[in-house]
C-alpha cells in the first residue's frame, strides 16, 4: 500500500475520535473535526484513484457542511 493510505486511514481514525469526544462542545471545533476525517477518506481514496478520491472528498464535505449547518441553525433557534 502506498504512503497516502496508511495517512488516511490515521486521519480517518483521529479524526473519528476527535469528532466523536470533542474537547471544546462548540458547533465551529465540531465542524472543522469532520473534516479532519473526511480529509482522511480523500486521501485513502487518492491511493485507488483520482477520480474517485476527488467525487467523493466533494460529496463528504457538501454534506457533511449541510447537515451541520442545519444543526446549528436549529440549536440558535431553539
């Protein structure tokens, strides 16, 4: 396996940690703690292919960003 790999499959796992027992419970540190992993999954993918590394970085982010930011605008109204 390549060196691409082996530090996705780190971040994945680091990252999963730090979203799933975040220190500071703030919605902007939750955010940017999923994109530590979702960093992660484009680099595991980049080590298959290109392509697939680059559709699936875009579809991770994009819905990761929207489901969050509805979160957030429900917490702010509540």
């Amino acid at each position: 396996m390549s060196p691409e790999f082996y530090a996705g499959l780190l971040l994945l796992i680091i990252g999963t940690l730090a979203s799933a027992f975040p220190r500071d419970r703030e919605y902007l540190t939750r955010i940017i703690n999923l994109e530590i992993p979702a960093f992660g999954l484009l680099l595991v993918a980049l080590s298959f292919d290109e392509t697939l590394a680059l559709l699936t970085f875009i579809a991770v982010a994009t819905l990761t960003t929207f489901v969050l930011v509805m979160l957030v605008e429900r917490r702010v109204a509540a």
